[in-house]
C-alpha cells in the first residue's frame, strides 16, 4: 500500500493537492484503502480510495482535525464526530464496516504491528473502586436514555433471534429462556446472579422458572431500578437485589449465572471469578458466562473504551479458559451467536434514533452523535467478525448430573416457535 | 495423609506387619487413599484404605512387582497386570474409578506437584516419520482385531447416544449424523477429511449426503481396508482414500472435518493445522473437529500414552484455541460429549470381553489384559471428568453465512428418533 492510489476526485481548482491532502492519502492508505472518499472541506478537496465506489463520504471541518486524525486516528475520528467536526454523508454502519474489513485484511500482513498496537493499549484495571468508577461512568447515564432506545425487556446485552425478524423485546425474551433451558433452571433452583442490569433477567428467573435468586450489581441506578420493578411485579421475596461488587458473592447456589458482566472483569480477575462461581455452585450446580468476545486476544477498540466503557475487555475464548480451568471447572458448551448481536444493536439504533430528539434534550448533541457512532461501529464490529459473542455454559469436573444431549434446549424452543 | 490409616484387614499370622506391607500402606496414602484392598501373596498380609468399603481387591503376584510399583506406581501397575503380576478381584472399572477420584481430591492440595509431574512427562514428537510410527504402533495392530469390538461402523471414536440406551451401532451413525448437521453438509459438498480411519465417516457422507470427500490416513492397513469397502459400496469415484498425512493436505473444499485424529497431532503442530484448515475451507467453509480432551493442560496418563497410544496427548480447549487463534478462524460451537465415550467405551469393553478368546488366539495373554486394563480405565476416566471429548465447529472469521441458531441440528434429530 506504499504506491499512492489515484483519486477518483480531483482537487477543485488546483492542479495539485495540498500537503494536507496528500497526508490524508497517506493514511487512508495504512488504512488499507477503504472505499470511503474524504472532503477536507477548508480547501475542497476530495481524497479517495481507488478501490471501487465509496459507501460514504467523510467530510473533514479544519486543518487541525486532520492534524488529531492522522496523529491517532482510531481515538480523534470518534471524538472528531461526536464533536461534529467530522460529518459522514452516508451509512455509518457500512462506513465503519469497511474500515474493519480494510483493517483486517491488512492484519495478514501487518499482524504484529496490529498485535503491538493492542497490547500497547491496555484497559483501566478493575480494582474494587476501579470497577466502580468505571461501571457507574457507564451504566448511570440514568435509566430514562436507556429505557428510550432498549425496549420494553430493559436489558442491555445481545437478544436471541428465533429468526431474523423476531421483534427486540421478543428476542430479548428468548435470550433469557435460551439461558435457562441450557441451565435446565426449575421451580425452587437458587440462583446467583453477578451483574444484574436492570434485573430484567433476575425477574424472569423467579416469575417463569419459579427460582430464587439473588442478584449482584455496583451501578447503584440500576439496581434502584430494579428494586423497584421487583416490588411491582410482587417479587420482592423471590428476588434479592444487593448493590456489591461480584467478589463480594457468598452463599450455595444450584446456578451461577453472568450475562453481559465479563467484558467489565479484566482478564487478570478471572481465575477469582472462576473461584466464586465454583464456591457458589459447589459439585453439582450449574453456570452460564455470556459475553462479548474475541477470535484471538486483542483489546477494545480504544475509543470504546476510552469513552463508552472505561476498563472493558472481551475475551477469547482462550483467555476465558482462565476462569475454568484452574478451578476444577469443566465446559459443557460454547455457543457464539455473534450475528445476534448486529440483530439486536441494528434494533437499539433504530430506536435510538427514533428517540434522538429526546436525547437531545437530555443531553447534548455531542452525546447524540458520541452515541450514534458507538451503535453503528458495534454493528459493524459484529457483522465483520471483529467481536463475538460466547455463551459457556460450565458445571463441577465431576458432575455427572448432565444432559446426554442438547435437544431439551431445542424442543423447548420449538415448542415457542408454535405458539 | 502422613498418618497411616488402620487397616481393615490384617496381616495373615503375624503380629507385626513386614517392611512390604507398610511401604505399600505409604503407596495407598499418597493416592489418596482410595477404598481398594491389597494382597501381599507372598506374605498373605492384606493393606485396605480407612475409607469405607474396598471396591475391589489388588492381589500383588510378588516382592519385585512390588518394589516396581512402589517406584513407579502409574505406568508398572499397568505393566504387571499386563503380565499377569497384578491381578484384579472385582471390577476393574470401579477400581480405577476410585484411584482417578482420589487423584482429584489430592489435586486439590497437591496440585502443584501433579502439574509437575505432568510437564515432567512429554509425548513422543509427531514429527512427519515420528507420526507414522506412532500410528502405526497402535492402529495396525490388525483390522481383524478392531472388529472383533467396534461393531459394525468401525469407527474408533466417540459415538453419540440419542438416548443412553441406544445400541452402539446406531449411536455411532447418529455421531456420524450429528457431526454432518453441524457442517449441514448437502449434496456436491467436497469435503477433506483428516484422519479417516477405516473410512466408515467418509463413505457415509458420501452415501447419504451426496458429498464428495478426500480421506487422508496415514495407517496403511486402514487405508487398504476403506479402499475395499468404498469399492463393494461402489463409492470409489466419490470418496478418495490418500495415504498421506494432514500436512499434505493440498485442494480447495467446502468442509474439512477430523474425528479423533487430534489426540494425536501434538500442541506444537496446531498451528500448522489451522493453516491447513483455513486454506482449505477458505472464506466460506465450515469445519469440525472432534478429539478427547481435558478441563486443562495436562499429558495423558503416561502408561496409555506408553503402552496404547505413543504421541497422544489430549488438549484443553485453551489448548485447542492455539489451532484457530492464528489463523483467521472463528469459533461456533463446542460441544463437550464426554459421557458418550464413556457409554462407546462400556459396549467396546464389552464386546472386547466376549471376544476375548478369539483375541488371546491372535495374540496372547498379555495383550488380551493390557487392553482390558485400557478400555475400563477410558471408561473411568471419561465417568470422572478427567477426560472430556470436544466437538468444535468453525468457519473463516468473516463468513456470515452461518445458522443463527443450533435448532437446525436437533430438528433433524426429533425426525430420527421418531423413526
């Protein structure tokens, strides 16, 4: 990629290109040469890839927004457009798609100076306090921006399609029963959840499965929340909402559960975690672990992490062998359903910008569009393979006490699907 | 356990127990203290574990297989009950049942040591000459002897049980099945299978999946009997038999799939393998692999690895990771299926045991109880967890064309079984 493409545009009224063009040239280049054309929009001129017709057009507000972009352009693109110095005329989703599909299909050759880039780049830890701040940074934006765009389940991690064209809150749905058949969850189980969310799953758990469940999270909003929706729905003796941190988990449990919880753990807190789930559910109980995840190791994308979720991590599934092994722990079932996730957040976005007048006010437009970006990468990140998603489904090494098959979990869905 | 356990019985005559019977009491507490009874026949004298009721007793020919297994309990032990020096009263299974759970339990204390102990021990490399050795060694012991115990579908893996009651023969075409549905392999598919066996997997996608299939196998006597039956089957123009290793594997395909070959690959080729994989798959392809297994890293037990299986060694799934990490591979789904080894190895044993006389007739008495000793201790091993069997379905990273869901597999299965 050393040879400079041709533009497919010309720069307008000039014969040359400015310096600053030419700079850009160069780092769409590195980039692997998206088909994306750029408009620096202080001079004219139109930078693009000679690969086939651009999906977007990225237009570029001054010269000192280049600067940031080509000094640290995975961070300053992200902060360039939620500041509205960068505007992108077209699909955002297909634009961030083909920079991860540029990006990967440069990392055949280029893997180690990509590997040495993400190892460079490494997460806040998640100490005690860290967690805390990181998790409220997050998840307390306040429960009325998320209750706008999640939908009705309120929950905050990727739904199961039954088909591509289940509803959200239906899909949502049958993620929480899709969990519970491959934890064989019944009537008087007891249940530890570590990272509740809301407590939609909490809930779910005890009115249609009939467990008891206690349910530990530290975004003091959300278990506010789910408190109060535990009362409502007259579940406030079946279910236990307690604000701690999940290293603070004590008491026998027939299930451990975790959904959407490992990405905020750190890769250095597994083997702990891995402690407390087998503590929790001892030689015979059940547990489940969903998360976002990895194909290889490699970090967040940096300006997630730096500005959506401080000190989040996904695993490969490698790494995530560090919560079982060492801890007598043995894998039933991995099951990545990755494509779910771009369903769901294809979803999200539509509501979000359905409700973005709302969010407006709410906030300000820079979160509008800091948001906006963050939904549509993420689709991108799913629907290209950069992110996955695993649901490890775990039991005691020496639990026998196991379906021969995983059929009970289909014929239940395929019961649903009937109805 | 330093403090010697009183035993149940006592020594035969005497008042004082010999320097034998104590060093053998020493042997019982650094096991663990597993509930099995010894006899001394030399002396008569009788050393029981404090803890409960024996499960079997181990009668100890004489002072030098004594002295043997006081040096090296793991791999003399199946050395003199190969020769005869060590006999067995009771169930074999239950008996090294016992020992593998008394292991476990000490692991947790001892864990450090056993690791040791397990680097300490190393496979035979599979080098390309290494491999064909190692293969050779156990799997041209003769066709004739194979199908004295494997049934009808010759296939020397894992098979999959509907129900646990199905027959051995049925649940191996339901392995067959089960595996195909995963890959939904269709007609014109063309399919590399590396490590065919007696060929019985290749021909049956051939004949009922309309695949087209390449089998490499490096066991000669294998090959010539998988080229004989694709010939009575007239499946000769569709399935090719090579012999020739893995790595030889050139072609484009639709599928590649390896059943029970992995086990004898070696950590440091998993790499190359992936290569291979991916290249043959390419960017849209479905892959699977099928192999025993551990909860984590550990060598196999070194008397099978010595006496049955030299070069074979069971990976974690972290282990396993380090085939598709590098190599642009995604992760679908894994499947643990351990307790259908052990239910496959139960009808083996089976089988092995009402055929034995024909098998001490091609051999002798020596063969005939090494692989007795080594069909009960499979079983007790896949029965308490120390041994696990994966099934890991893949597919190029950014190939979409991917189930949402796993119903389509079980949906095929509740066809089958309403047969």
């Amino acid at each position: 990629m050393n040879a400079a493409p041709q533009p497919l545009g010309r720069p307008r009224g000039e014969g040359r290109e400015t310096l600053e063009a030419r700079l850009l040239r160069r780092l769409l280049g590195s980039l692997g040469d998206p088909p994306i054309e750029f408009l620096l929009r202080w001079t004219g001129e139109r930078v693009a890839s000679a690969h086939g017709a651009s999906v977007a057009r990225v237009e570029i507000a001054d010269r000192a927004t280049l600067i940031g972009l080509l000094a640290d352009p995975q961070v300053r693109f992200g902060d360039a457009y939620g500041a509205g110095r960068i505007e992108v005329v077209g699909d955002l989703v297909e634009l961030t798609k083909v920079i991860y599909l540029s990006a990967a299909a440069q990392g055949a050759e280029g893997g180690v100076a990509q590997r040495v880039a993400g190892w460079l780049h490494r997460p806040r830890r998640n100490t005690l306090a860290g967690s805390r701040r990181n998790i409220h940074r997050h998840y307390d934006l306040g429960n009325d921006f998320y209750s706008l765009w999640l939908g009705e389940s309120m929950a905050y991690t990727c739904a199961y399609f039954p088909s591509a064209d289940a509803g959200l809150d239906e899909a949502q749905v049958a993620k929480m029963d899709h969990v519970c058949r491959k934890l064989r969850l019944g009537p008087g189980d007891r249940v530890v959840e570590a990272g509740c969310g809301w407590g939609t799953f909490a809930l779910h758990m005890a009115a249609r499965y009939g467990a008891t469940v206690r349910a530990y999270n530290i975004s003091k909003e959300q278990i506010k929340f789910a408190r109060a929706r535990a009362s409502e729905l007259g579940l406030g003796d079946r279910v236990e909402f307690v604000e701690d941190d999940y290293r603070n988990i004590t008491g026998d449990y027939d299930v451990f559960v975790s959904i959407g919880m490992l990405e905020h753990v750190g890769t250095e807190n597994y083997e702990e975690l891995g402690r407390i789930a087998r503590r929790s559910i001892g030689a015979t109980g059940r547990g489940l672990i969903h998360s976002i995840g990895r194909n290889r190791p490699a970090a967040l994308h940096p300006w997630i992490e730096r500005r959506i979720f401080p000190g989040a991590y996904p695993p490969s599934i490698g790494q995530m062998m560090q919560i079982f092994e060492p801890s007598d722990l043995s894998v039933l079932d991995v099951e990545n359903i990755r494509l779910h996730y771009a369903l769901t957040l294809r979803h999200w976005l539509r509501r979000y910008e359905d409700a973005v007048g709302t969010v407006r006010e709410m906030f300000d437009e820079t979160l509008v569009r800091t948001w906006r970006l963050y939904l549509a990468g993420s689709i991108a990140a799913f629907e290209t393979g950069v992110l996955q998603l695993f649901q490890v489904l775990f039991t005691a090494e020496q639990n026998n006490d196991i379906p021969l098959t995983r059929a009970h979990v289909y014929a239940a869905e395929a019961v649903d699907a009937q109805r």
